[in-house]
C-alpha cells in the first residue's frame, strides 16, 4: 500500500488524468443522456467538457495557463448559453489548485479568487434563475459561491501550511548544519588544547633531560656521585613526563582523566615552586617571589600560569645560553594574577617571539597566548631592553 501512496506521488499529473477521463466521461454521459439538450447544445457543451478535462489533468503541471482555459471555458458557455454540466466541477478544482500553489504569488490567487466568485452571480444573470422571491435569488446566488470559497480557502490553508512545514524543514537543517559546525569548532579547540599541554609536557621535560643527559655524560669519569644523581633527574623526569602523556591520553580517549597508580593531578600555581626547584637542578640559576595573599584560583588560572612559568623557562634553557640567570615572580592581586618570568640570556631569535616561526618554531608563546586568551587575560612577551627576555601577564579571576 505504502509503494502504491509513494507511485501516486511521484506521478501527480498521471493521477489528475485518471480524475479527468472519469470526469469528462460523466459529463459527456450527462450530456448526451439529458433531454434538456438539443443537438446542436449537445454540440456546443461538447468542447467545454474536453477543455474542464484539460484542465483537470495539466491543474498542477501548467496552473496559471489552466486556470486562464477554465475562465475562458466559463465565458464559452456564457456565450454559447451551455447549461452546467458535471465537468465545471473543475473550475473548483482548479480555484483550490491556484491557491495551494506556492508557484502562483499571492496577487494572483487573489485575482483567481475574486474571478471565482463571480461566477455565480453571471450564471444567473445568463441563465435568468427566477427561485421567486428577490430574497430568494439572493439567497441561491450566495449560496452557490459557497463551493467556490471553501475551494480557496481549503488551497490557501494547505498553501500556508506547506510554506509553514518547508519553513521547519530548512530551519532543522539550519540548526544541524550549525551543530555540525560547532561540534567541528569543538573538536578543534580540544584537539589544540591538547596540542598545547602535549607541547608544554614534552618540551620541558625533555629539555630537563637532555641537560641532565648532558651534565652526566661530562663528569661521568670526574664525578660518578653528580653523575648518578643527574641519571635519577632523568628517570623522575621520563616518569613525570609519562604519567602527564597519559593523563592527556586519557582524557582524549575517553574525555576524562584515568585513575591510575601514574595519575598526576593537573598542575596548578602551588607546584610553580617545585617546577622552580626542578629547573635549579638542571643547572638553571632561577629567583622565586611570591608576593601578596597566595589563595586558591579557578583551575583553568592556575593551570594557564604553570604552563606559562614553565614554557618561560623552558625557552630560557633553549634560548639564554649556559650563563643565563632567571626570575618568576608572582603577585596575588585582589581581582586576579600576576606573572612576571625575566632572564638575563641571549633571548630567542625574533621571528620566534613575533610570527612563530616560518618552519614552525615559537609554538611554545603561541600556545601561551592562547591559553592567557582563554582566562580572559592579557599577556606580554619580548626581548628586554638591557639584554634578556621579558613574558608579563595578568590573568583576571572571571573571565571578561
């Protein structure tokens, strides 16, 4: 049944021409059965009954044109004085046509509706329909319009409802493709949030190893004890740097962190202190200052000002030389937080600090001043003036 609806939608006109062979057959039938015609009306009604079976069967494929036929059916038979027959039913027929259609405008149905309504009126002029009374005739003309009415007003009821129902349609598929293209801007921002902490991971902990590895490998012969301790630095980095990787791959397998013997807590501003203690061990001469009230800060601060300090002196380690001296200073502000990272070093080439790098070096203060955006923060990175480089930021406590 359900493949039969299907076939009749697909062939709309296929369905109006079985409607007008059924009407025009009726029609004729009563045309030619009826005494009420002579032979030559018989004549004449003949050509209206096949132009309302035209009508019928192209309604939908050719509306404008059809209904144009169906009027000048109607002053056919006006003039040729041809009764009403069955067929005319396809002036109602093509009147709702003209107002369902969303191909015909609005002005147009409107002229198809007042031409509809006319209709009664005319016939009885032609026809001279005496009911008796004048209240009587008025009564008949107005009640013959009534199919005409209901025919316009049941097409321009579906008309709205189908513009109603299309409108719902292209608003759905708005709304997925915009959920779409959120969830791909989700994806996104997840994959470079993660980008940067795998970055700020790896590149701290392994320049602390390759420091170490470094320092180890000089005094190997000269100094085993320094030796060995600086093998220990290795290892507890390689395991700090492990335990952070699988966090992060745990939270981008399944989007929360993994409980695990390995599991290490997210960094925040109270673990600057043991990163500072780190970083002298490698052999990087770093002050540390606290200055104000320290107190507990949302967890994306504290986290964006630990990867800050840390990706600061990590490029102090890359970029200052062996002689480089460094500084973190920190101030607890009562509406925010303020980092201040300074050395006294070389300071890394231009390009990197500015552009990022044209072989896709500088990742590091890219990634810093994307996370201090995301706190809402500001941030300032350069060389200073009396040699050295200088990152300031504030990051405010709400998010502006």
């Amino acid at each position: 049944m359900q493949r039969l609806y299907d076939f009749l939608r697909r062939h709309p006109t296929g369905v109006d021409t079985f409607w007008a062979v059924l009407l025009c057959g009726t029609a004729m039938l009563e045309v030619t059965g009826s005494s009420a015609y002579g032979a030559a009306a018989k004549l004449l009604a003949v050509p209206s009954v096949l132009a309302m079976g035209a009508v019928v069967s192209l309604r939908r494929k050719w509306t404008q044109p059809m209904f144009w036929t169906a009027v000048g059916t109607g002053v056919y038979q006006l003039l040729t004085g041809t009764e009403i027959h069955s067929g005319d039913f396809g002036m109602l027929m093509i009147l709702y046509t003209v107002a369902a259609s969303a191909e015909a405008s609005r002005r147009f149905s409107r002229t198809a509706f007042a031409l509809g309504l006319t209709a009664s009126p005319l016939y009885a002029l032609r026809f001279h329909v005496d009911k008796g009374t004048s209240t009587d005739n008025v009564f008949f003309t107005l009640f013959a319009i009534v199919p005409f009415v209901l025919a316009w007003v049941l097409g321009d009821s579906v008309r709205t409802r189908r513009a109603y129902y299309a409108q719902l349609v292209e608003r759905n598929q708005r709304l997925e493709k915009e959920r779409e293209a959120q969830a791909k801007v989700a994806v996104a921002a997840e994959r470079a949030r993660i980008a940067r902490e795998l970055h700020d991971v790896v590149a701290h902990n392994v320049s602390v190893m390759v420091v170490q590895a470094d320092g180890a490998a000089y005094v190997m012969d000269v100094a085993p004890e320094q030796a060995k301790e600086a093998l220990q630095t290795i290892s507890g980095t390689g395991r700090q740097a492990l335990a952070e990787m699988r966090r992060l791959l745990g939270v981008l397998r399944t989007g929360e962190p993994q409980e695990s013997e390995d599991y290490v807590p997210q960094p925040d501003v109270e673990q600057i202190e043991v990163l500072v203690e780190q970083v002298r061990a490698a052999g990087l001469d770093v002050d540390f200052e606290v200055e104000g009230a320290p107190r507990k800060l949302p967890s994306g601060v504290e986290l964006t000002a630990y990867r800050i300090v840390q990706e600061a002196l990590t490029n102090t380690r890359k970029h200052g030389g062996p002689e480089a001296r460094a500084s973190v200073r920190l101030v607890y502000f009562d509406d925010g937080l303020g980092l201040l990272v300074e050395d006294d070093g070389r300071g890394a080439a231009h390009e990197l600090y500015e552009d990022g790098g044209a072989d896709g070096a500088g990742h590091g203060l890219i990634g810093m001043r994307e996370r201090v955006g995301m706190v809402g923060g500001t941030l300032d990175a350069g060389p200073r003036p009396g040699g050295g480089f200088r990152i300031s930021a504030l990051l405010p406590l709400k998010k502006k």
